[in-house]
C-alpha cells in the first residue's frame, strides 16, 4: 500500500513551536510519510538559523529561501515572488498528497497558492481568527478559502471559518496546538533556566515580545519606545526579550532591543530564538509576557501568569481574564503594570481557564489528517450560512 505523502511548511520559530508535536506523529507513523519544507525566518541568521534547531529532530526534504535583508513592503513583495518560485519547484518534486499549513504569515499563503495550482488538498489550522491590526487578518482568511480542511481552536472560530462559507463536517474544533506543547515539555527549574541562559533572574521578571502592527505605517520604533520607557521604570525587575519577526520594520525594534541590552546588561538578556523548552521554562519563571505575541495570548494563561497585551495587533483574539490590554502610551503601559501587580489581579490568575482548551489536538487532528478521504475535497461547494 503506497502511504500518504503529508507535507508541512513551517517559516518561523512560533508556527513551528505549536506544529512539533503533530510533526512528530506523522514522522513516527507507519501509515503516512512525512514531508517537511522550510522556509523564511528558519533560513535565517538574523532569526536565529533555526532550521537547525528543526534538523535535531527531523529531515527536512527541501529549503525555500525567500527572506532578504529588506523587510520593508517592496522586500517582503519580492520574497514572495521567491517563494513563488520555490514552493512550485517543491511541490513539483516532492508530490505530497496533503498540504498542512498554520497560521496567516505571507510564506504560507504563498504555498497554499501554489498547493492549489498544483490541486493539492490543503488543511489549515488555527484558522477563522481575528487580528485587526494586521495583514495576517486577510491572508488567514484567504487561506481558509483555498483550504479543504481545518483545525481550529475555539468554538467561535468554528462559527466564523463557516460563515466564511466552508463545509461544517470539514470544519473541527480540537483546540489550539500550543497547549499540547507545554503538556509535553519539561519546565527548566530556576536554576536550571538561569544557567541554561546564562542569566540570573530578579525579584521580578518579565518577557518582552513585540511585533510590528502592520497595518499601521511607521509604529513600531514609536510604540516600542513608549514600551522601553515604561519598562526602564520598573523596580528589580529583570527583562528578557526576545527579538521581533520579519514582519515590516522588525529590524527597527530588533535594533533598540540590542542598544538596550548592551546599556543595562546586568538586567536583560535578549534572544533571536529561545527554542520551545527554554521559551517555555522563561514562561514558567516571569510574572507577565509584555508584547503582542500571539503566545501570549494562546499559551500563557495555561501557565497562569499575566499577559500585558500592547496595542491592536492581537485585536479581535478571544482573550482570557489573565490579559490586559491597553494602548502603546508610555502612561497607560505604566498603570497597566501596577493593576498587574496589585493583590486583586494577581489572586484573579489563579483561576484563569485557557480558552484555547486543554490539551490533546494534535492527536485529534492527526487521526483526520491519516484517514480521511482526499478524493473529493478539491471541488468546493460554498456553504450558504442561513439560506
């Protein structure tokens, strides 16, 4: 019996963090085989070449290079023309029989355009969110379209991935991937965290994640300051940072993270990429994510710990009672911080419940991804919502 060719495409550090495990499973399987494209951050030494890190643990079957040093729109423009290029020779040689994608970032909608020429099923997880500030917002959705499958992570984006006119019995609601990860995962304790990373740990600490708002023009190295400003105020407290994505000016707050840390060595550290069991462990030992990672608001709740949420690029995500959120204004960053710390928030957190559930999707969504029929998937019917 000829097995099923499952092929994956990861292109940055977080995507591939929440994908492991359900990589994992098909890598291990005697009933598919598993194929593994890397792309855009992974390829990279300004992100930390973290195709490495990919390769301790699986084969990867082909490198999609499109990532230049220019992150501005005509750069990010030009390497999806290469990823055009790319993933079409990809697919081309490698023929998988099913496409996994997850997320909204531009490489990935490259390749499910690409998988759609090629008429190659495709099955997207996480879809049928929402981030208002962001280019991510349309291409998630434009993904779901040119999508046959998918994995989402709550109720409500089960609804919306629908309403968008998809298939009901196409459309599973497992949870997100990011919770069976830190099931999975062994927490540094202190000691361990601090000598892993070379870096002793204050009376308080903080992870500091910041991407830029990409439909806003020319924020970022704004915002971040306002950001720093609050964050220089802050007594005894240690700041980890770790470095912004290639989204548009991401060098621009990479840059001011790198003059921060060479300024006040003793109290931050900075990282391209802490990997899933150290980024997990600092988790584990802060007292609040600051940013606007997405992680802080899909996996950070499980740990009980407190998201401060900073501006509109997660706008729009269902969000648990351990966020708050508040504008990039130096004077609202730093009331947020002292409503953070206060006994009422803190005794709150202990009671927080992760909306993105409790565990077990990936081995869910595997079980779909091994068995289900291929064959009639490429011809969609639009699903009339209410008609």
């Amino acid at each position: 019996m000829i097995k099923r060719n499952i092929c994956f495409v990861t292109g940055s550090r977080a995507e591939y963090g929440q994908l492991f495990d359900l990589i994992d499973m098909v890598n291990k399987s005697n009933e598919v085989k598993l194929q593994l494209i890397v792309t855009g951050m992974h390829l990279h030494k300004d992100f930390g070449n973290t195709y490495n890190e990919i390769e301790r643990s699986f084969k990867i079957d082909k490198k999609v290079k499109i990532l230049s040093n220019d992150d501005t729109p005509y750069g990010i423009s030009k390497s999806m023309s290469l990823a055009h290029i790319g993933f079409g020779k990809a697919f081309k040689e490698l023929k998988p029989d099913l496409l996994v994608v997850l997320g909204d970032r531009y490489e990935i909608l490259i390749s499910c355009i690409d998988a759609m020429i090629a008429r190659i099923p495709i099955a997207h997880l996480h879809g049928g969110e929402a981030t208002e500030g962001l280019i991510d917002e349309a291409i998630r959705h434009s993904i779901t379209k040119m999508s046959h499958l998918h994995f989402v992570a709550n109720k409500n984006y089960k609804k919306r991935v629908i309403q968008l006119g998809e298939n009901p019995s196409c459309v599973y609601n497992f949870g997100g991937l990011g919770v069976d990860i830190i099931k999975k995962t062994k927490i540094l304790k202190k000691v361990e965290f601090e000598k892993e990373i070379k870096f002793k740990l204050n009376k308080k600490n903080i992870i500091v994640t910041y991407h830029p708002v990409t439909l806003e023009e020319n924020t970022s190295e704004i915002q971040f300051k306002e950001i720093i400003n609050s964050i220089d105020k802050l007594e005894d407290t240690n700041i980890i940072f770790t470095k912004s994505n290639s989204d548009t000016n991401g060098r621009v707050i990479n840059k001011i993270i790198d003059d921060y840390v060479k300024k006040y060595p003793n109290k931050a550290i900075q990282f391209e990429s802490m990997g899933t069991s150290l980024y997990l462990s600092a988790l584990s030992h802060v007292d609040i994510v600051v940013g606007n990672s997405s992680s802080g608001i899909a996996e950070v709740p499980s740990f009980k710990k407190a998201t401060l949420n900073i501006g509109d690029r997660q706008k729009g995500r269902i969000m648990s009672e351990s966020i708050y959120s508040c504008d990039p204004i130096e004077k609202e960053i730093d009331n947020a911080f002292n409503k953070i710390y206060s006994h009422k928030f803190q005794e709150k957190l202990k009671k927080v419940k992760n909306p993105y559930g409790e565990g077990g999707a990936s081995k869910k969504i595997f079980k779909i991804l091994k068995s289900k029929n291929l064959n009639s998937l490429l011809k969609k019917k639009f699903f009339d919502v209410n008609i």
